[in-house]
C-alpha cells in the first residue's frame, strides 16, 4: 500500500514514478465504495444537503482518481500548478456567473 | 524546471543517431519528450474541463431555478442503470490505471490485457447509455424531438416511476422546463459520450500497436496520456452521475 | 440628401454651422454624465499628452545622430510605481464616480411615472397608464420623472435616447427599467441599439418632450376611452382570473388586493416582494411561484397574452393597491395632480374588491 | 538605403541567401502542405489569414460605402446586415485571433527560446488543418447566403428569429477554436520544455512573455465559446436549449459563457501586438526595454485578470447591479498593467540611440493609437458612463482602435521587423515608411470620427442612420479609403521583395535576440547547433562583443 520508491527529485520525469497496483486495486475499492455511499445517501433525506454531500463525495472520488490513477500526487509542481489553476478558473466561471444569477434577486435597482 | 535538464544538450546535437527510434529530432532527450507531451496532455484537459465547465454553468442555474422540474427529470432515470454505468467507468478506469502501470514495466501480455478490458468496460458503458437514450425516446423524453410532458403533469401514467417516488404532479409550465432538464441531459451525456467514443477508438488503435510491442520497449508516453485522458472522462462521470440521476431520490 | 452631394463643402458648412459634439443636454442626467464625460477626457487628454512627450521628447533628443551611444538603464522602481499608482488611482476615481452614476440612471426614484415600453422586432411600443398606446414615439412631460419598464417580445432589443444619456436592454422574458426626467421641450432620437435582424436601423422613433399643459393635451387627444388597469380588469375577467383570485374564505388562490409591494412567502420558504417582475412571471410561470398556503394548480398563461396583456393585468393587479396608489399621489411632487386625479378614479372604480368578485 | 536606417546590409554585390533554408531544403506542394517545421507552418497560416483579411476587408469596404449616405441605397438592410457580420465573424475569429499567435508565434518562439520547432509539431500541422477547415466552413456559409446575427451571435436572435447559416458559422467558429486551443497548448508546453540552455524566464525576450500569456488565454477560454457554439446550433437544430426564454431558457447565459471567452479574446488579439512592439522598441533605441520585469508580469496580469472582466460586456443587459460593480472595478485593474507598458516602452525611449526604420515607425503608430484605444476603454469600464457609450460608434471606434490601430499596427511593425529574416530579403524601406504613415493618417481619419458619432448617440450596425451625422461619415469613409492604400502598399511590395529585394543577412537590425543569431531565412532545424544563452535578453553590448568576436575568427 505504501508508496515502492520515493519520488526522485532530479530526474525530473526522466523516470516515471511507478504507482504500485496495490494502490491501484485500494484506490478502486475506496471509489466503489463511495459510489455505493452516494446512492445510499440521496435515499436520506437530508434537504440541500443532498447535494452537497453528493458534490463532495464526486470531488473526493475526483481528487482520488486525479493524485493516484492520474499520478498527480507523483508530479512535478508545474503539472500540479496545472490542475490547480484549470480548476481556478472553472470555479470562476460558475461562481462569477451564479454570483450575477444571485445577487439580481437582492434588489432591484 | 527544464533547464536543468537541457544544459548538456548543445554538445549533444550532432550525436541524434544515438537516440532510441521513438525519439523525435527536435527534443534533445526523452525526457524531455515525455515531459512536453504530459504536459500538453494535462494543458488539454485544462481545456476540457472548461469545456465541460460551460455545461456546468448552465445546469446549475437551469436547476436552481426548476427544482421540481430537475426532479421529476432525474426520478425518470433508472438509478441501476447510472450506478452500474459509474461502477463499469471507475473499473475501466483502474484497468487502465493498470495498463500505464503494464506498460511502464514492461508487460506486453498483461498490458494487451489490461487494455483489452478496459475497452470492453468502455464498450459496455456506451451500449448502457445507448440502451437509456433509447427508453428516453420510446417514453417521450427528448425534448424537441419527441417529448411530452404527460409524465410530470399526470405520474401515475408512469406507473413504474409513481410507484417508487409517488410524484405529485407538475404544473404545465413546470413539466415543460422538464425539457430542460433532459435537453441538459442529452447535452452532457452525449457530450461525455463523445468523448468516451472517441476513447474508445483510440484505445482500439492502442491494443493493434501493443500488440506489436511499441508500448512496452520504454516508450510509454502514448499510454500514460492515454490513461490521463480516460481517467478525465471518467471524472467528468463522476460529476454528471449525482447531478443528474440523484437528484432528491428520497422523495 | 439621400444622395451623395456633389459639393462635399455644402455639407460642411452645414455640418460646421450646426457643429456639435454633443447630443443635446435634454434632461437631468444629461449634464451629470457629460460632466463624467468631460473628466475622462480630460484625463484621456493628460495621459496621452504624456505618453506624447515622452515618445516625441526622446525621439528629437535621442536620435541615433544625435545621440548615438544609448545609455543602458535597467528600470526604476520608483517611476513605475508612480505610472502605477497614478493610473490606478485615477481609475478608481473613474469606477466610483461611474458607478454612482450608474446606480443613479438605473434606480428610478418612488414618484416616477410608470410607462411600459414592448420591443418586439422591429418597432417600439408605449404604453401609457391612461391607455394611450403610441409606435415608435414616446411623449413624455417635461419636469417630471418618468419611469420605463422594458421588455422584448422577441430578441434582445435597447432603448436608447442620446439625448437624454439613458440606455437599457429591452430583454425578452425579463422587466428591465431605466427612468429620465427630460428638461427641455422638443423631439429627440429614440433608437434601438442592439442588433436585433433585418430593419434593426429601422427600429427608430421620437421622443417628444412637451410642456405639461400641452402633454395633458396630447393625453386627451390620443387616449383610447380605457386605461391601462382598465384593459387589464377586462383581460383579467375574460381569463377569469377572479374564479380563483376574490377575497372570499373558499378563494383557491391568494386575493390580489393589495398584494402589489408586499412580501410574500413562498411555498418553498422563500420571502420574496411583489413588484412588476414578480407579478409578470407569476403569471406566466405560476408554478414557480406559489404562494404558501395555496395549491399549485394555476394554470401557465404563456402563449395565451401578449406582453401587452400581461402588462395591462400587471398594471390592473397594482391599481388593485388602491391605499399604495394613494399614497404615491400624495408623494408625487413637482407635478400637475389632474392627470392623477383623472386616472385615479377609473384605478379607484376597478379597485373596489366587490367588483372583483363578480 | 538612406543613413538613417540601422540596417547593416551584407555587401550587395557577394552577398547571397544561404544555400539551404526552410524555403528550399524541401520542395513541391506536398512538402509544404504536410511539413511539421513551424516556419512553413507559419507562412501557411500567414498565407490562410492574409486571404480571410482581404474577405473581411472586402466586406468592411462595403460597409463604409454604403455609409457614406444617410439613407441604405447601394445594398438592401439584409445584404448589409451579412456584410458586418461577415467582417465581424472573419476578422475576429480568422484574422485578429490567429494571425499574430499563428504566424509571428509559430514562426518565432521556437528561434527565440533556441529551440529546434514547437514541442508538438503534428499538432501544429494539424491546428492548421483544423483552421483551414473551419475557414471553409466559413466560406461555404458566406457563399451560400451568409449569416447576419453579428459576431456576437446574440440569442435568441441568432437561435430562433433568423434563417441565414447560422450552424455553418458557427461549426466553423468551433472548429477554428479548436485550432487555438492546439496553439495555445503548444506554445506553452514550447515555452516550459523546449528552452535552450542558459534561457532563464527572465531572459526570455517580452515577446515570449506576452505569447505566453496569450497561450493561456486560448487554452482556458476557447473551450467556454466552444461550448457556447455547439448549444447554439443544437437549439436550432432541436428548437429547445438553455438560452431559449420562450422556453424557460436564459439568454443572458449566452451572454455570460460568449463573453467568458471573447473578452479574454481581445487580449489575444493585443498581446501578442505588445510582445511585438517590446521588441521593435528596444531595438530601434539601442536599449534594454525599461522594468522588463513590470513588462514581463503585466503581461501575464492581463491574462490572467482577463478572465474577471467578460460581464462588463453586459452593463445595460440587465446583469444584477453588484455584479457590474465588481466587474467595472476588475476592469479598471486590467486596464493598470496596459498603462505600466505603454509608460515603460516609452521609457525606453529615453536616452536611447533611436532609429526612425519602417517597424519603429509603425511602434510609435501604435503607441498613440494604442493608448488612444485603451483610454476610451476605461470610459467603457465607467459605470454609468458606459450607458451612454455602449451600442454606439464610440464602442466601435475603441475597439477598432485596440485591435486594428494597436493590433494591426503592431502585426506590421512585426511582420516588417522580420521580413528579412523570414525571406531573407530586405524590403524597400521608404515604401515602407510611407505605408506606415498613410497607415496611421488613414486609421485616425477613419475612426476618429466615429468617437464623436457615438457620443452623438449614432448606434452601431445602423444600415441607414439620420441625416446629421453624415459629416462625420463621409470623413470616416475617406480615411477608409486612404487606410486601404496603407494596406495594399505593403501587399504590393512585400511580395516584390521576395524577388527583387536586397539580401538580408541574418542580423540586419543588429538585434539581440536569438533568431538573429543565425542566417536568414533560418535553417529547417533552425540553428546548426543549440545556442547557450549566457546573458540577458536586450544586451546590446553582448551583441559588440560577439559581433567583434566574430569579425576577428
């Protein structure tokens, strides 16, 4: 389950850092999991919360699938500086838009 | 990040005949190779994730504003089909998570494999949207094509569906933005769908060349970007599957 | 002069004797935004002279002739921080002012009167509360605020009147409002500035300015019998709105009486205040917006009215707040009452719940 | 060649272009169309986008023309509507957008960073190709009946109210953005990995730095208008969509996902001009370009604050009134690192050894009508004065100022700075000169006026218009007239330079950066050997020194 190998700092991608399938194999039976926990949670009724625990379960699932399948854990900080900022950016446009959406029912001028 | 690497490369220009075969004349290792082509494969799915981002946008305002009709939309969907479609997609996931790892250590025959089921899942998951889309047409669900509201203003002529979740019945102007819903529906899934076609395709094209062994000699450049691909679409799942099948499922 | 002149110059001296830079200053916002104007220009003006000196300054004293050994300077911090600074205050003087003005144009005050314009492609509708209607034109007073709720029957369309300095979207599905107080008596341009098809430069008219006395004449001459509320008690009866709309116990939907600029609570928890917008979509998406206590059952009326209509039923539901219409008589100042007066009984006629009832 | 000039030209009578270049190392048809060095690629998109310029600038004749007179007589309101569509839609999507990137970047950022070609150059052929094929789209919509929603594509206008191609234009918008997208992610991944050694960031010429920040535009917002482009024609296609409001749908969404991407796009269409005019100003004065660090950030700033500013596009829309104060405050920051570059390249100037050659003619063109631009834009990002402004001709002159006063000023001053290096031949520079005059007296007459017609409240995209603002618009169509002469100069003898221009050499400007340093037109691999950076971009006494050392071997 532990990592093989510490990360090689100077190589710089030269080697790739080989994930175990050990990890593999935990990190699919962690996102069968949570996708049982999902299905089972929207039978509750838990009023907005719903959705936000289905949100955060898909961003847990999300987060699993990009550090360990997509290796970003493994990374160099430019590709994690990537991710970050494409996510950055999608966060803009939906919170900028819906934040118009919003703030037109405050008041009408 | 990359100078470091590429300090010894003046001297070594003239000496390209060393190179191993899949290294292309511009870059001066393979390291740097592999490093140019990860990352124009992560700056990709920056694109797409503000492909998808768009999408996003207009269904959480469409939803915000016809909740109910978001509702009745969503109880449509059989919750078997979309959990088993997101358990198929997380599995052809880790196989080819399993792949990249076959590939990196040389495996030709479990990296043939792995990529073998992992198309079969890919296969699988697209027949079970197909087969959804297909009972969204036969019941009327698609909106501009073939769509009436009869199941939001009158449930119990879904008599599967009202038995489950006991729908109250929509008001006409409500039921209609059900077609927004489902137009959003088809939008994302068929969007998402395209993506795992196109997958597909090249994972058919990969399996040939496993086959020949080009994967598995050090050059493993072509299956990891591959899988960062497979494992976006999946992610893009893992959003599309409680945004649009759980939508208050308790009801 | 539909044609091309064959002596440019008679245009220019035409053009020369009635040069202008300006749009006429027609009302009150006019002069206010002209001044905004006038200091970005001035501010343009500062800035590019600068960059002007600079740029022609060093040209004449650095020529490779004259000066033919650069001198190599890295930078200064100090200098760009002032081009920094200097510019970035100036900005935010500029985003405060606009925005005080912004909010200024786009909040029309209490005892505005209240016309309803309809764009649709490709003319403009009026649509005065004594009933007047009148087609790419608008005829307001002068001295008095005037309120314009906008709304597209089609595409995007905007109302614009130099002028006046006032612009706003007419935007399919949505009121948008914009107001003005025009001072000076005459006939200005009323244009349509969103791209909206075909005759989009045809989508033009007049807005004239009148004194009061004689607008009080053209309200006299141009009125159709019926005002607005009264065209809408009219739709609202052949809609029979009132089956479930009366104040009785066994009413199945909530009583409008009075129900315009209060606040209401949703069945869905939500508080919200009724105002024109509220009342448009709960008409035309009622589901949207039940009121609690009450079943979703009525019926969407989309497809069924025209924006006008629904504008005369809004315009009746709010005459409905007789006390509400009232007090905003009283709070009218600066302005003639008999056109109140005359408008007010036909709102009081229609106001009376017992009519409603039948 | 007057003294004036900086130019050091090879001794005419020996000289001669080098043997082999990437024009003849490989030759027939084929081996351009499916070439994979990024200099051919460049020339094939210059090729692409100068023909897309001559449509969109045929269509803009028109329009002028038929302005000339208050009344719609040469074309019918329809004909006329699909002219400035056509203008619009071409010159934002298949000229502004990719020329400078495509051209100047593909054919630049691999010699500058001492790279042999863009990271990816299959990609970069096929990025072409995608573009070609969206041009194509483009040119069957316009052949067969045209398109007149305007580039904006407002819904439900262009989705439910008219009947022209909307889906072929807008296919062809997609695809094209797909071809920025490839760009883009090319010339970031070409800017990380592919530097030679010694190329630190902060030696990075500012044209890098400015590409740079274009790049991440294309990457992170074309994809939005993408998306935006695909709903559009799937609501014509099925008749329902979200930005239906007769069907619960919400144009102003349009309005927000288009302008997600299309305000960033302006900055693309600008800063790739930005990263020109660093260049051309250091080098006709002799000077390092003052703070390049302020440059070098401000760059990447407006980038990256372009993504906070796509509302102000939609003050009068009906946005909620919050929304339009924290979007005109986020414009007024943008507008600060524009401020910072045009104060620094003029700083630059400052005791400098200044020449007066064709490319710094057209930089200081640009200074004026940048700064012109980019002044009126704050009085768009004003509040309440963008009330009055918006729709009308003074928001068509800003932009025409920013993107063809600046940008296209810019392009010329670029394309001409690196002609010789592209053919390897010289221009003939008082032609170029008198372009680069005619250019900016024909721009200012053209566009000039039209800030007053706007402020006189004359609408945009009026196919007729009232009387009293003829005036102002017969001036406007004269300088039109006078601007297409400093436009087809240069058509005219850039190609007969080809030919018949004198011999280059690699660095006639005595430039520093690392394109100069080696023969002109360049190598298929562009450097015979990888260069080593070892000392700061714009170091001119690096470039004696080396200039001495070479004469004395």
């Amino acid at each position: 389950m532990e990592l093989q190998s510490p990360r090689s700092d100077e190589t710089h991608g030269e080697h790739i850092h080989v994930v175990s399938p050990k990890v593999y194999l935990a990190i699919l039976v962690i996102l069968l999991i949570f996708t049982a926990t999902t299905v089972a949670v929207s039978y509750v009724d838990l009023g907005v919360f719903n959705a936000v625990v289905a949100l955060a379960i898909a961003c847990i699932k999300m987060m699993l699938v990009v550090l360990f399948f997509m290796h970003i854990k493994y990374s160099t900080k430019l590709t994690k500086l990537t991710v970050v900022s494409g996510v950055f950016i999608f966060f803009t446009l939906i919170s900028l838009t819906l934040a118009d959406y919003i703030s037109r029912a405050w008041g009408r001028w | 990040m990359s100078e470091t690497a590429s300090t010894t490369h003046g001297v070594l220009a003239g000496a390209q005949h060393e190179h191993p075969p899949y290294q292309r004349h511009h870059f001066s290792s393979v390291a740097q190779q592999f490093d140019a082509s990860n990352f124009a494969m992560w700056l990709f799915l920056l694109t797409e994730i503000m492909f998808f981002g768009g999408l996003f946008t207009s269904y959480l305002i469409m939803r915000n504003w016809y909740y109910p009709a978001f509702v009745a939309g969503s109880h449509q969907l059989s919750i078997f089909l979309g959990t088993t479609m997101t358990a198929v997609l997380i599995i052809s996931s880790f196989t080819m998570a399993m792949a990249v790892w076959c590939a990196e250590t040389g495996r030709k025959r479990d990296l043939i494999l792995s990529l073998s089921l992992t198309l079969l899942l890919g296969v699988v998951f697209l027949c079970l949207k197909g087969f959804e889309w297909h009972g969204e047409w036969v019941e009327y669900h698609v909106p501009g094509l073939r769509f009436s509201v009869e199941n939001f203003v009158n449930p119990a002529s879904d008599p599967q569906v009202f038995k489950e979740y006991h729908d109250k019945p929509l008001a006409t102007d409500m039921a209609e933005n059900v077609g927004q819903y489902f137009f959003l529906y088809f939008v994302m899934t068929g969007m998402h769908a395209l993506h795992m076609i196109i997958g597909v395709s090249v994972l058919t094209f990969m399996i040939l060349r496993a086959r020949a062994g080009d994967y598995t000699s050090g050059h493993v450049t072509f299956v990891e970007n591959f899988g960062l691909y497979w494992h976006f679409v999946d992610i893009v799942w893992i959003f599309l599957f409680p945004l649009l099948y759980l939508i208050s499922r308790h009801s | 002069m539909n044609y091309i002149s064959p002596v440019l110059w008679q245009f220019l001296r035409k053009w020369l004797t009635h040069f202008a830079l300006f749009p006429p200053e027609a009302s009150k916002m006019a002069s206010q935004m002209d001044a905004l104007f006038f200091f970005l220009v001035l501010v343009s003006l500062v800035g590019l002279t600068v960059v002007v000196l600079i740029v022609v300054g060093s040209s004449m004293a650095y020529h490779h002739r004259r000066h033919p050994q650069a001198v190599q300077i890295e930078g200064s911090t100090l200098l760009e921080a002032t081009w920094t600074i200097i510019p970035l205050g100036l900005f935010l003087v500029m985003f405060v002012w606009g925005a005080l003005l912004y909010f200024r144009v786009y909040t029309p005050p209490a005892n505005a009167m209240n016309i309803y314009v309809v764009g649709k492609q490709w003319m403009w509708k009026a649509e005065h509360p004594g009933g007047q209607h009148e087609i790419d034109a608008l005829h307001v007073p002068i001295g008095r605020p005037i309120q314009l709720t906008l709304i597209s029957q089609d595409v995007f369309h905007s109302f614009s009147i130099p002028a006046f300095r006032v612009k706003r979207e007419a935007i399919p599905g949505r009121y948008t409002s914009v107001w003005f107080e025009a001072t000076q008596v005459g006939t200005y341009h009323l244009f349509c500035t969103q791209y909206c098809g075909t005759n989009h430069s045809q989508m033009i008219g007049e807005v004239v300015v009148m004194t009061p006395d004689d607008y009080q004449k053209w309200l006299a001459g141009s009125t159709s019998g019926d005002s607005l509320a009264q065209d809408g008690e009219r739709l609202f009866a052949s809609l029979s709105c009132n089956a479930c709309h009366n104040p009785t116990a066994a009413a199945r939907g909530p009583n409008l009486v009075g129900v315009y600029g209060s606040h209401l609570t949703l069945t869905s928890g939500q508080t919200i205040t009724v105002d024109e917008a509220y009342l448009r979509s709960a008409i035309l998406d009622p589901s949207e917006h039940v009121t609690q206590g009450y079943a979703p059952i009525m019926p969407t009326y989309q497809g069924q009215v025209s924006e006008e209509g629904v504008i005369a039923l809004v315009e009746y539901i709010k005459n409905l707040n007789s006390d509400y219409r009232i007090q905003q008589t009283l709070n009218t100042t600066g302005f003639s009452p008999n056109i109140e007066e005359k408008q007010a009984p036909a709102g009081k006629a229609t106001a009376a719940p017992g009519e409603v009832k039948q | 060649m007057s003294t004036s000039t900086l130019v050091t030209l090879p001794d005419q009578s020996t000289a001669k272009i080098p043997k082999v270049n990437f024009l003849n190392q490989e030759n027939g048809l084929l081996s351009w169309i499916l070439t994979l060095d990024h200099k051919r690629i460049a020339i094939l998109y210059l090729i692409t986008t100068v023909f897309f310029f001559m449509i969109g600038g045929a269509a803009a004749a028109v329009i002028r023309l038929e302005l000339l007179t208050p009344a719609g007589d040469l074309v019918a309101a329809d004909t006329y509507n699909k002219l400035f569509s056509i203008h619009g839609i071409i010159m934002v999507f298949f000229f502004l957008v990719p020329i400078a990137p495509a051209v100047l970047g593909n054919f630049l950022i691999p010699l500058m960073i001492g790279a042999r070609d863009v990271a990816l150059p299959r990609v970069n052929l096929l990025s072409w190709y995608l573009f070609v094929i969206g041009g194509c789209f483009e040119l069957y919509m316009i052949i067969f009946g045209g398109v007149d929603t305007g580039w904006t594509f407002t819904t439900p206008l262009s989705t439910h109210y008219v009947n022209t191609h909307v889906v072929g234009a807008a296919m062809g918008i997609f695809i094209a953005g797909f071809s920025s997208i490839l760009t883009g992610i090319n010339f970031i991944v070409t800017i990380h990995k592919m530097r030679a050694p010694g190329m630190t960031w902060f030696r990075l010429p500012l044209f890098i730095w400015s590409f740079y920040a274009t790049s991440i535009i294309f990457v992170l917002a074309t994809p939005v208008i993408a998306i935006a482009m695909v709903l559009i024609v799937l609501e014509r296609v099925v008749g329902i969509g979200v930005f239906d409001p007769a069907r619960g749908g919400d144009p102003i969404l349009f309005q927000h996902l288009f302008w997600f991407y299309s305000h960033p796009a302006v900055y693309v269409m600008i800063l790739p001009g930005m990263g020109v005019i660093s260049e051309v100003v250091s080098t006709f004065s002799r000077k390092r370009v003052f703070g390049y660090t302020a440059v070098a950030f401000s760059s990447v700033a407006i980038a990256v604050f372009s993504f906070f500013v796509w509302a102000h596009h939609m003050f009068i829309m009906g946005i909620s009134n919050y929304s339009a104060l924290v979007f005109s405050l986020m414009t007024m920051l943008v507008a600060v690192p524009s401020a910072i570059k045009v104060f620094n390249w003029s700083a630059t100037m400052y005791k400098g050894s200044i020449h007066f050659d064709t490319p710094m003619i057209y930089t200081l063109g640009f200074l004026g009508l940048f700064t012109i631009g980019g002044l009126t834009g704050v009085f768009l990002a004003t509040l309440g004065m963008d009330i009055h402004l918006t729709e009308t001709y003074f928001i068509v002159a800003h932009f025409h100022y920013v993107m063809v006063g600046g940008m296209v000023s810019a392009l010329m001053a670029g394309i001409h700075f690196w002609w010789p290096k592209i053919t390897g031949r010289m221009y003939p520079e008082s032609l170029g000169r008198l372009a680069a005059i005619i250019l900016f007296i024909g721009f200012n007459l053209t566009f000039f006026p039209q800030f007053i017609l706007g402020y006189l409240g004359m609408p945009r995209r009026y196919w007729s218009y009232p009387p009293e603002f003829q005036v102002l618009n017969v001036f406007s169509s004269a300088g039109a007239t006078i601007l297409a002469i400093g436009y087809l100069l240069p058509f005219l003898y850039l190609p007969w330079s080809i030919t018949y221009g004198e011999i280059a050499g690699s660095n006639p400007w005595k430039a520093t950066g690392l394109e100069w340093q080696t023969q002109s037109p360049p190598l298929m691999e562009n450097f015979p050997e990888i260069p080593i950076m070892d000392h700061e971009a714009y170091d001119y006494d690096w470039l004696e020194r080396h200039q001495q050392e070479v004469a004395s071997v």
